[in-house]
C-alpha cells in the first residue's frame, strides 16, 4: 500500500534542491557538511516504533532460503515449523495455527496477506524468493494507524531488488538434505532510458523425510508416516520501474504433503496442500508541486488453497479462494514550515471470498473505505510530534457497516544528531476473517457474532549511533489487547472448538538490538529480547518462549574473497496447547562462500543446525485431534541439514 | 450525520496543532556529494587525444549513489556533459573516460588496476584499500566533509593531466 511509496516519494527531495551542488566550485563543497551512508541500513519505514532490518548483503552471506530464515535472525522473533506451514512468533503473539501471526505482510509497499485467513507466506509458499529481496524490515507493535485492518502486532515490509541489483543474467542451482533441489533463473537491467527491468523464475522440490510420531502408534500403524513430506514450489516475478512508474506481478505455488494428518485425518494416507498467491501492483508518483507529492497505488490480489485429506479412507477435498482489488492515494504536504502532512485514502474490494467442502460452500465479499491523516510536527529544534490515525468503513456480507479508529501518536527527542528517543501510543484492531466467523466442520463451529478485536500498546525506544557503523537500540513496550479472537474448545464432550472473543491479554517486554560494521567489513548484528506474555486469567500464553536471544557475526576470510558466517538463537522454555512445558533450545547454523571462485561464479555452503540438537516447536491445536489419548503437543525439528548453492553470473 | 462529526473531529484533532518552527539545514547525502565531486573531477582533467564535451562516467561494483550519477547525466548546464555506465565487467571499460570502483570490487582490485595499466582513464574509488592499491583519486569522509587523495604519479604514468587547482586543495598528494 504505502511503506514503499512514502519514503519513495521523500527521497526526490535529496538531490533535486541541490541542483546548485553540480555548479559549485569545488573549494565550496569541500566546506560544506556531508551525511556519512552509513553501512548499516537506516530504516525506511515511517513508524516511530522499534525497527529492525536484514539487506540483501546479509540474505546473499547467510544463504537464507526463505523469509521464515530471515525473520528467524531478528531481534524477539520465533518460528514454529509443523513440517507444512511455518508461524511466527513475537511480542505478545506466537500461537501456531495463527500464521503469521496477525502480522501484515507488505510486498513493496502491498498488502500480501489473503483474504480468508489474513495469513502469508513465509516458508516456500512466500510470495517472493529471497533471492529477489534487498531488504526486510520488521517494524513491531501496531500499524493499522496507517495500515488498517490486520497490521496488528506488526507490519513487515519487503523491499526488492531493482534491475540494476541483478545487472544481467543470473542462474543459480542448489543441493540441500533430504532430496532438495532448488533451480533459478533471473534477468535484471537498467536500461538507456533509466527504466529498471527485472524478471525472474525460480523452482525448488524437495522429496522429505519419513517422520515417526510416537501418538500415532497403534494396532494399524507403526506411528511413522511414509513419503508424506513432499514439496514442490515455483515462483515467478516481474517488474518495470520508469520515471514515477512502478509496476509488479509476483505469484508463487507450493504443494506440499502434511504427514502429521492434521484435523483428525487417516494417519499415513495421502494428504496435500496447495497454496498459490498472486499480487500485481501499479504505483505511480508525482511532484505535485514543490511542497505536494502524491503517490497512486492500485493493486490485485488472488489466493487459492486446496487441501486433499483422507478421512475415514476416503478423500476429502476443501477449496478456498480469495480475490480483491483495491486503490490507495497518498499524498504528502510541506506546505506549512515545520509539519510533513501525509493524507491517504483508500478503497478495497475484497469481492472473492470462498471456502467449499463436501458439506458447505461459503460465498462472502466486502469492502472498505478507509482514511488516514498523519502530521509529523516538529515541535523545538529536538523535538518532533507524530499524530495520527485512520479511520475504517467496512461493509460486510449482509450490507452491515461497521467503522473502526486506529489512532497514533508519537513524541520524538533527538538531543544529539546520533540519538534519538521515542515515546509512543499506538492502536490496531482486525475484523475476524471469513474463516473464523463462518467456517464450520466436524472440528469447527462458525460464529458470526465474532467481533473485531483491539490493540493499544505503548512503547519507549532508545536509539544511538556511537559511530557511523555502530547501532544500538532499546526498547520497553506494553501492550494489552482486547476481545482478542481465540479458538477455544467447547464444553462437554464435543470434539469441536470455536473462535471466540476473549478477555484480553497482556505482553511486557524489553528488547536490545546491536549493530557494527567494521572498517574491514566484519559484521555484527546481535540482539536479545525479555517478554512476559498472558492472557486475560493472567496465565503464561501459549508458546511464548520469555527469552529470545540472536547472534550473527560475518567475517570476511582471504582478501574478501570468501565469507564464513556465523549464527547462534537461543530461545526460553514454551508452554504447549495442553498446558505443559517443553525446554528451550540453541541453534547454530554457518555459512562459508566464495564470491568468485572462478570467474563470475559464486559457491556456497550452509549447514543448519550445526551442533545437531535435538529440539521440539510447540505443534498448532489441528494436530492434537488426531491422537486425543496422546496428544501431539510438540513437533520434532530437522536435525543437522547440509545445503550446496552455486551462483554463475553472464556477463 | 455521526459519522460526518465524527470524521471533522478526527481531522481537526489531527491537523489543528500548528506550531512555526524553522526547518534546519539538512546536511547534504554523502553520494550525493561523491557525484558532484566526479562532476568536477571531470571538468579539472584533460585526456591525451580526446577533447570531446561529453566525459563517459563508469562504475565497477555495487551502485550506492541511489540515482544521483542520473541526476549527474541530465544536467546539462555545465561545461562538460556526462554519459553514464554501469559496468557489468571490466572488459566494458574500454570506452570511459573516468571510472568509479566501488569498494565491492576490492577482492579484485590487483586484476582492475594490471588491466587498467597506464590507460588514459581516471579511476577514483572512495575505499581506502583501492587508493593504497593504485586507483588515482580516493574520495574520504572526515570530519563531516568530504576530501579527496590524489595518486599524481599514476596519473602521469596514463598520460592524463589534471589540473594544478586539483592537486592544490587535495589533502594528500602522492608524487
């Protein structure tokens, strides 16, 4: 929607009023003061919260495969794999089974998440490679200030690549454990006339592993499932920037076998899941005039999910599909001396939204109009004030309208050029999604009664450069929900839950983030995060580990030529579905590569899980169904795992 | 009717606090200024046998000027006019006048400089390995401002000739 665009538009500014610099004698330049590009990434985001950033420098050394990867080496975040879908975890969220977690995915600046789960992808259904990726930023707390709906605990925006980044042809192939094969093709050019072109292709498949569940062993079955680990993912990506232009088309597929046989499936039979997104964004911005800049954004999305499940040795199909379109307007105002005036409106028309199985087809559709006004407001010479809030009308299935306030404001200090403190108060709320009002099955009762439900939270962060190259950030946040949407279990003897509002929670927490970049490009990212999460009875959430600890150190070897990478996490005790606790764990996983073993071909090698640990995430409540005598409420992770990446570059 | 008072309110709260307050100068960015400074590197060196107007500007390595160099090329208001490439190699130098080596290439900076022996292009690089190397201008941020090093010996060695103001307000330079 708009991250991308608003700094796009801000950064026009940079150069063009100096266009005196090109005819001033050098003897004047040398006197006038220059802002040092720092080595580490300056977020881009607009958000007076806590913002952490992976480049595409770190992406590239590291070998990240996957978003889930690189969120995984950032300050306070988790993962939670059931060996189909990947969840995130973070400040005051965590539960699998959610996703991402009521987090918004942005691709460039456009909303990614579907519209019948509000979910994204993270693992191989993300929507983009990371190849593709030149930055991540994770901004936490609440953005439906600026965002709306869904930007509940957090917004992470994805940054790619221009065609410049890529400058020619690039094709790469990997090798990795169990059986991964992992092929890509991509084109990038900035051509004559200044307009940037990139294409790019990209396939991975994957043959898995026979997992064994300890729950499942019954008379039928030795409790392993066989060839139910498949993957296969393809993902396509095109994109043209001209003179305020911008145009993007990204789509990606992944099927998957699910060997745990969640929602009370036949153990050890066929089970697959599909999910293909597709998202198309056209932006264009203007100079209005020199204080007015206005940035036009229209975008198209399409999610499918098809699921193939046995049941009772027989198959079972359920079919969901979303589509929507929407426009969004932003323009940005100087016109007052001291206030960056942002106004936006925007209309979304989520005009698909089904969910058919055997025994019900749900048909829904809805639309939003929305207004946003925020005015950053420079108080003192030190001091700036960031007010704002946006304003949401929904019409629903049935006509009803329903408006939603999501207001922000922010204080600024920054008492030296490399310091800046920030205090915050900020909100966010999410409509329940098709999903959870109106799906019902065998496991599921619908509840259309289901309200939205609410975040405040309120937050101090600290930032300070010691030098050009060196970052480090505190924070301390609160934050307290309410009607927060749940699935709970009903009385009696029903197997079936339903997701109800409850009383609200809450999450305290501190987090420390470090940061160097030494002159003989060693570089350091470092972070640790304390969080005391509960829900409204004030009992421990549900997989919410309170320590969260990340090192990553790169260090260059033999004249820069190679790079060895280094990473640790270390994650605190977490609390199960069924309310037992599993122990914390420490991963490591290094990374060696070569930028140009031969000419114009890059090598390297990974291994995850280096000590070969043995660990368990917590296991999403679809799975406990199956082996109610022995729940499965834990879910073994991969041991030690080996990739092999080649890169060749034409030239 | 609610809505409509609720929605002015909504604006007024957010727009009415106006407070006056004078904007600070903002220092410039600092590739912002690299880019003026290869401008003028450009009008203050003469190349053997070429006295063309336009002074094809290249760059080896990862682009960090974010548009600038772009903005470097449209203007066309100086003395010189500058065409811009970006190199995907080396091999593509053969037609610049001047060439900026971004420190990404620093791995490969004994093959850059024997390829480049002695022909009549001005390498500048802002990495201070590439300077020690051979490359004829360094480009340094100290102290807030940006100076430069010349390797004056190299440049003769190409047979370019840079003027005498240059090596005048450069910070060092190597005979």
């Amino acid at each position: 929607m708009m991250a991308a665009s608003f700094p796009a538009v801000a950064d026009k500014s940079g150069f063009g009023g100096e266009d005196g610099l090109m005819q001033a004698p050098l003897e004047q330049l040398m006197a006038m003061d220059v802002q040092s590009a720092s080595k580490i990434a300056c977020q881009i985001s607009n958000a007076p919260s806590a913002v952490s950033i992976v480049t595409a420098d770190d992406i590239k050394a590291y070998g990240y495969h996957t978003l889930a990867e690189i969120l995984e080496s950032m300050r306070g975040l988790y993962i939670s794999n059931d060996h189909t879908y990947t969840f995130l975890g973070g400040r005051g969220y965590g539960r699998p089974g959610d996703f991402t977690g009521r987090i918004m995915l942005l691709l460039d600046g456009t909303q990614v998440n579907n519209n019948i789960y509000n979910s994204a992808g993270l693992d191989y259904t993300g929507i983009i490679d990371t190849a593709l990726i030149e930055r991540v930023e994770y901004v936490s707390g609440p953005g439906s200030a600026i965002y709306g709906n869904n930007a509940f605990f957090g917004i992470i925006n994805i940054v790619t690549k221009r065609g410049h980044d890529i400058n020619g042809m690039q094709v790469s192939g990997e090798v990795s454990s169990h059986q991964g094969r992992d092929a890509k093709i991509h084109y990038g050019k900035r051509l004559e006339n200044g307009a940037e072109v990139l294409l790019s292709a990209s396939g991975f498949n994957s043959d898995g592993q026979n997992y064994y569940f300890p729950g499942a062993v019954s008379a039928t079955s030795d409790g392993v499932a066989r060839h139910l680990d498949e993957q296969q993912s393809r993902r396509l990506f095109g994109k043209l920037e001209w003179d305020g232009w911008f145009a993007e088309v990204a789509y990606s597929t992944r099927k998957k076998d699910l060997p745990t046989a969640p929602f009370s499936a036949d153990f050890n039979a066929p089970y697959s899941d599909e999910n293909t997104a597709l998202e198309a964004n056209l932006k264009h911005d203007s100079q209005l005039s020199k204080s007015l800049q206005l940035s036009l954004n229209g975008y198209y999305g399409n999610y499918d999910y098809d699921r193939v499940a046995t049941h009772f040795a027989a198959p079972w199909k359920l079919a969901s599909s979303g589509q929507w379109l929407g426009l969004n307007a932003q323009l940005i105002g100087t016109w007052f001396d001291g206030h960056r005036i942002l106004f936006g409106s925007e209309f979304r028309n989520d005009y698909k939204q089904e969910i058919s199985t055997p025994d019900a087809d749900l048909d829904s559709h809805e639309k939003t109009l929305s207004f946003y006004v925020h005015d950053e407001i420079s108080l003192a010479a030190k001091w700036k004030l960031n007010a704002g809030a946006r304003l949401d009308y929904h019409k629903d299935n049935y006509g009803d309208y329903t408006e939603d306030t999501s207001p922000r404001l922010a204080l600024i200090y920054l008492p030296t050029e490399a310091t800046n403190l920030k205090l915050s108060w900020s909100t966010a709320y999410r409509r329940p999604n098709l999903f959870e009002q109106s799906y019902a099955d065998h496991l599921l009762l619908d509840n259309p009664g289901l309200k939205s439900e609410r975040l405040e939270a309120a937050e101090f962060v600290a930032e300070h450069h010691f030098d050009r190259d060196t970052r480090m950030m505190a924070s301390v946040y609160r934050y307290e929900t309410e009607d927060y949407i749940w699935s709970v279990p009903l009385p009696g003897p029903s197997i079936q839950s339903q997701f109800n509002n409850r009383d609200g929670g809450t999450a305290d927490g501190a987090d420390l983030e470090f940061e160097k970049h030494w002159q003989n490009d060693v570089r350091v990212r470092a972070s640790a995060a304390y969080q005391d999460a509960r829900n409204a009875y004030g009992k421990w959430q549900i997989n919410s580990p309170r320590q969260v600890a990340k090192l990553n150190v790169s260090v260059p070897l033999m004249h820069r030529s190679w790079r060895a990478v280094f990473e640790m996490q270390t994650y605190g005790e977490r609390k199960t579905e069924e309310a037992t606790v599993i122990g914390g764990y420490s991963l490591a996983n290094l990374t060696i590569s070569a930028d140009n073993l031969l000419p114009n071909l890059g090598v390297s090698f990974g291994v995850r899980n280096l000590f070969d640990r043995d660990y368990d995430a917590v296991a999403p409540r679809s799975t406990l169904t199956k082996f109610s005598q022995n729940p499965l409420t834990t879910i073994a992770q991969d041991g030690r795992t080996y990739w092999l990446r080649a890169v060749y570059d034409f030239k | 009717m609610k809505r409509i008072v609720r929605l002015t309110f909504f604006l007024l709260a957010v727009l009415l606090p106006g407070f006056m307050c004078a904007a600070t100068a903002e220092p410039i960015p600092e590739y912002d200024m690299k880019a003026a400074y290869l401008y003028n590197f450009a009008a203050l060196t003469s190349w053997p046998e070429y006295t063309g107007k336009q002074i094809r500007l290249c760059v080896l390595g990862k682009d960090r000027f974010k548009g600038s160099l772009e903005k470097l090329a449209a203007n066309a208001a100086g003395g010189i006019r500058i065409s811009l490439s970006y190199l995907p190699n080396l091999k593509a130098s053969e037609n610049c006048q001047m060439l900026f080596i971004d420190s990404s290439e620093q791995a490969n900076a004994e093959d850059i400089l024997q390829y480049l022996d002695n022909m009549p292009v001005l390498t500048v690089t802002d990495s201070p390995d590439l300077f020690d190397a051979g490359v004829m201008i360094g480009l340094f941020v100290e102290n807030k401002r940006l100076t430069f090093d010349v390797n004056y010996a190299q440049t003769k060695n190409a047979g370019l000739s840079v003027s005498s103001k240059l090596l005048r307000i450069a910070r060092r330079v190597l005979q």
